[in-house]
C-alpha cells in the first residue's frame, strides 16, 4: 500500500483529488461503484471486503480507470468482528499518509418471516451491519481526529427499510433504523472536529444481493419506484459523491434518501 513517501502529486483532477478514501464492501454492488465514481474523481481508493479474490478482482478494474499518481488499494477483511475491525484499522493507522472519506457500505439482509427468523440469522445480521457499522466508523472518527484534514467525511449506507414496514425484512430494517440515529449521533458529536457524518438510503437497488433474494429485482424496483425503474449502484454512487466531496462542507447529520420516489407510498 502506498505512503505519504511515495504518493505522487500528479493525480488525476477531480472533486476528490489526493484525497483517500476507503469503501467497505467494495468488491461489488453499491461499494464497487461508488469506489469507482471516487476513483473517476481523482482520489485514491482503498477497497475492503472479506472475499480476497473478488476484492482483487474490483481492484484491478479500479487501476484501469485510475489517473497518474493515483493510488488502488485491497485489504480483506471481516468486519462482523471486533479483530477484523482492529487488524484493518491498525494497517490503515500505519499505511495511509490521511483518511478524508470514510464509506459504510458492508451489510446483508434475509427475507424471512418475523415467527421464522433464527437467533443465529438475528445475531449475523445485527453483528455485521450494526455493530461491525458503528465500529468501523468510530475506529474512522478516531483517525480522522489524530491525522486533521481540510475534507473529511463519513457515509454509512443505511435504506429506506429503516422507516415503515415490509413484512420479511425485520433483522436487516432493525439494523437500518439503528444505523440513523448512530449517524446522527455521531454527527452532532464529531462537528467541533470538523468530521461530517451522513447517512445515505438507497430503495431497491439491482445488486448481487438484491438478485441473489429475487431474481426479478429489476422488475419489482420499476412497480415500486414513481419513476419506473429500479436504482442503479451509480445511482447510489452520484449520491456518495455529493455527501463527501467539499461542496457539501455545511452538511451533516442527514440521511439523503435515493430511491426514485419508492418511499414515497
């Protein structure tokens, strides 16, 4: 991985030049690409996720759309736990010269039944996207304090599940709606250190994840949304962008819902 020594001023132009930024879950789906909307905008990109071939994968790509001087980097990582939380933030500490953007983007959801969900699909989803969520971004807030730069930004991907109900989504909209107020907290918290903290909530999105639990995702996205189709992971990028380039330095603390009108009804 690169360090301040060997990071070249001749980097790409861009919103987000020589600025680094690290996206968790990003291999594929949303993460993937709002890494690379990040990467198209000058910055240097460090993409997490636990499976290190697909991560390798995503890297390489990342490099083939990166400018001089840019920087793509990879570590695997689990972050459902506290020693996989600790080993990336320690290698992060020591390899990155700053950390201006910092992206929540690791989490799973089931659709099952709320008399049918297990202790065990409970307990893996509140780990992974609760718990893993809130101290990846502490551990991001920490750093982002000892190593003060003019932009720094943190996004936790949350959805509109968070608000109303759908019957089978109950461990995964639970996590959601924590996930808000852990945002809003943390950005009244964090303003005096000049770190915003935003919360960004997607509707139906096409992801693997997404066509993984129904093939036809793209069809119901298009009944569901007023503007007739399902989002796209850009669609989702063009809103990471917003909430962590310079432009948005006044906001904080907001949940920019991106979901073509879903949650409108």
């Amino acid at each position: 991985m690169a360090t301040a020594e060997d990071h070249s001023s001749t980097a790409a132009t861009g919103l987000l030049r020589d600025q680094w930024a690290v996206v968790t879950g990003g291999s594929k789906g949303i993460g993937f690409a709002i890494a690379e909307r990040f990467v198209g905008e000058g910055a240097n990109v460090v993409i997490v996720a636990r499976d290190k071939a697909a991560l390798d994968d995503a890297a390489e790509r990342l490099r083939t759309r990166a400018g001089d001087g840019q920087r793509i980097e990879s570590l695997a990582a689990d972050l459902s736990g506290r020693a996989g939380v600790d080993e990336l933030f320690d290698r992060l500490t020591h390899e990155l010269p700053a950390l201006n953007i910092f992206v929540a983007n690791v989490g799973y959801g089931i659709f099952r039944p709320f008399l049918e969900v297990t202790d065990e699909e409970w307990d893996g989803i509140i780990s992974t996207n609760l718990t893993g969520t809130f101290r990846c971004t502490q551990a991001a807030a920490r750093l982002m304090r000892d190593r003060p730069a003019d932009n720094r930004a943190i996004v936790v991907i949350s959805s509109i599940r968070a608000e109303g109900t759908r019957p089978g989504t109950l461990p995964y909209s639970t996590t959601k709606a924590g996930l808000n107020q852990l945002v809003r907290v943390a950005a009244y918290e964090l303003a005096p250190l000049g770190i915003r903290v935003n919360a960004l909530s997607p509707g139906l999105v096409v992801t693997p994840m997404s066509l993984s639990n129904n093939p036809k995702a793209a069809e119901l996205g298009a009944e569901l949304a007023p503007l007739n189709r399902a989002g796209m992971p850009s669609d989702i990028a063009e809103g990471a962008l917003y909430l962590c380039n310079p432009a948005a330095s006044f906001v904080t603390g907001t949940n920019l819902v991106v979901d073509g009108g879903e949650s409108l009804w």
